[in-house]
C-alpha cells in the first residue's frame, strides 16, 4: 500500500510540472503574439502616414497643372506678356495678401458664376480663383495657396497644407514636435522648391511646395 501512494505521488507531481510548463509556453506564446500585433500596428500606422502624404503630394501636381490650365484659357487677365498685344495691367490671377490662418476660416464665393453665365475676362479670373482655391480647400488637409507674378515674368505658386510629418529630429531623446517650415528667399531661383511665403504666416505643421509655372 505505501509503494503505491509513493507511485501515484510521483506520477502527481509529474502531471503538475507538466502542466506548469503548458502554461508557461502558453504565456510566452501570447507574449510573443502580443509584440508581433504591436509590430503591425506600427506598420499600420506608418503606411497610413506615407500613404497620406503620397495622395497630399499627386493632388498638388494635379492643382499646379488645373491652375496653370486656367491662366492659358483666360490669358488677357493674366497680367503683361512678351506679346505686345497681350494683357495689361496687374494679372487678376494673384493671392498674396491672405494669411494661412485667414485663408481657413474664409468662405469662397464668386459674385458671378461664370460656369452658367457669360463673363468678361475680369469675372472669369475672379470665378477661376474662387473655383480653384476650393479644389485647394478640399484636395489638401487645411490646403491654401499663395501666388504671385504674372504672365511675362512667370507664376510662383505655392501650396500650403498641413502635414503631421513635418516634425522636428530631437538629439536629447524628448518627444518629437512639429516643425515651422522654411521660409522662402528672394533669390530662390528653384523651379520647385520646399518653402513658405514669409508673409503667409504659417502655424508650424504647415508644409508648403512652390512652383515657378510660366503658362
């Protein structure tokens, strides 16, 4: 009798540990499990950003091309050109005297809806812009724009939009924060270059892209 609670108490104490050690890998399995989800999580999260950014920047090139589309079918309220026989005067095709701030809280209308009425060049300007700044508004997350120049000495057009990536690369191990864009130089002769107008006043978060289009 005593050989055989000393044999059932081994084989006891051999089940416990083998259950012990189900559990442990069952733990290490779910450890394991858990970091890999961490791990897609942040791919999740990063490709979202870089998928964000990707879309922010084709609607850009798009917006560049429609503004320069509408300058070529409207071109006598463009401003001067080589042409003798072209516009004169200051081109009706500027924006350069609103704030970023300013420019989110404006409400776009133009007096005259030139898409069902007939128009002069002036009022087509004036509907071309109106138009344009809503694809702004709406292609571009808190987009706005800043234009100068005319036809005969060239179009800067600069798109401005908020974009979470453009923060700062600290040393000191604190947390990242978000950056002020550059400000653009007068003697930028870049046909696309990386900066904002001083006198847009941007929040930091803002990145801004300029293009020189000579329509």
């Amino acid at each position: 009798m005593k050989d055989y609670f000393m044999i059932n108490k081994r084989k006891f104490i051999a089940d416990d540990g083998m259950h012990g050690f189900s559990m442990l890998e069952m733990m290490v399995a779910i450890l394991i499990l858990a970091l890999g989800l961490l791990g897609v999580a942040g791919m999740e999260a990063a490709t979202a950003k870089y998928r964000i950014n990707i879309q922010s920047n084709a609607a850009a090139a798009q917006l560049f091309t429609d503004f320069s589309e509408r300058i070529r079918a409207n071109p006598d309220a463009a401003g001067p050109s080589f042409d003798p026989t072209g516009g004169t005067g200051v081109s009706q095709y500027l924006l350069n005297n609103k704030k970023y701030a300013d420019q989110q809280t404006e409400s776009l209308s133009a007096s005259v809806d030139c898409g069902s009425n007939i128009c002069t060049s002036d009022q087509r300007a004036a509907y071309d812009m109106m138009e344009w700044r809503k694809l702004v508004k709406n292609s571009l997350p808190q987009g706005a724009a800043w234009i100068e120049g005319d036809r005969k000495s060239g179009f800067n057009v600069t798109l401005m939009w908020m974009d979470k990536g453009q923060t700062d690369d600290p040393t000191d191990g604190t947390a990242r924060t978000l950056q002020k864009a550059d400000e653009c130089q007068a003697d930028t002769k870049a046909e696309v270059f990386n900066c904002c107008p001083k006198n847009a006043e941007v929040i930091a978060g803002v990145k801004c892209t300029r293009v020189a289009l000579f329509p």
